[in-house]
C-alpha cells in the first residue's frame, strides 16, 4: 500500500499511512494544526529538561556555552570508554509537560521542527497538545 495525501482540499487533508490508516491536518482558525486518526500504537517523545545537569556543570566544570554543553554532555571517550560526564547524565530528565514528537505505527512520524507542507497545511511544528480527537500541533 502506497503512503500518502488523498483528497486535498484547502485546509483539511488527509494522508494515508502503510497501513491503510487515514490521518487528517486540518489547519485550525489560531494557525495550529488538529491532527485526527488513529493512534490506538502510538509512540511520543518528550524534549531533555538539561537545567539540572546544567547548574552542576557550571559549579564543577565551566567554560562552555549552554548550546554547545547540550550538545556534547553525551560525549563518549572511545579510549576509556565511558562517558566525559558520567556524573552528569543521570541529571538530565525529560519535560513531561512538553511533547516534541508522535509517531503513530505505520507513520507518519511528525516532530518538533518539520514543516507541515508535506501534509498541505502551513507551519513548522513546535510542539503537540493532545486532545480527545488526537493532536493539536502548535505550529510558529
């Protein structure tokens, strides 16, 4: 089966996914997009929460922007195989109040930062709310 939108409208598509699900985007009057379907098997992701790992590397280490601390506080050494700050990966947490991405099995898999043209509604995502028909996706 063949994944993809069907029936394009002006503000309301719906895409079918390889399963023969049928997902709708509908482009809301706030700019946001309602995402309705099926999402009975479904997985979400939840952005890291780095505040506390970041105060204990500030104490202890220093020296580094908080961009460039997010992005090497998971360094793996190859030679000592471990990891540079072992100390500080326990201390990273999710933001259980924020949902950066849904992927329903079979798709699609939609996540913070995709623009939302490939399913014929504007915006790019920042992040998802969860209704009672599946997800309004907040979008800049």
């Amino acid at each position: 089966m063949e994944a993809g939108l069907i029936n394009i409208k002006m503000g309301v598509n719906n895409y079918k996914n390889r399963y023969g699900d049928v997902y709708t985007f509908e482009q809301l009057k706030n700019g946001n997009i309602q995402w309705s379907g099926n999402f009975e098997y479904c997985r979400f992701g939840m952005p890291n929460d780095y505040s506390l790992a970041w105060e204990v590397f500030q104490e202890e280490y220093g020296g580094m922007s908080y961009e460039d601390f997010k992005k090497n506080v998971h360094s793996y050494d190859e030679v000592k195989e471990e990891y540079v700050f072992k100390d500080l990966l326990p201390l990273i947490t999710s933001k259980t109040d924020i949902i950066n991405m849904v992927d329903p099995s079979g798709g699609p898999y939609i996540s913070e930062g995709m623009d939302m043209k490939q399913f014929g509604v504007e915006g790019v995502v920042k992040e998802f709310i969860s209704n009672e028909d599946g997800y309004e996706i907040v979008v800049e």
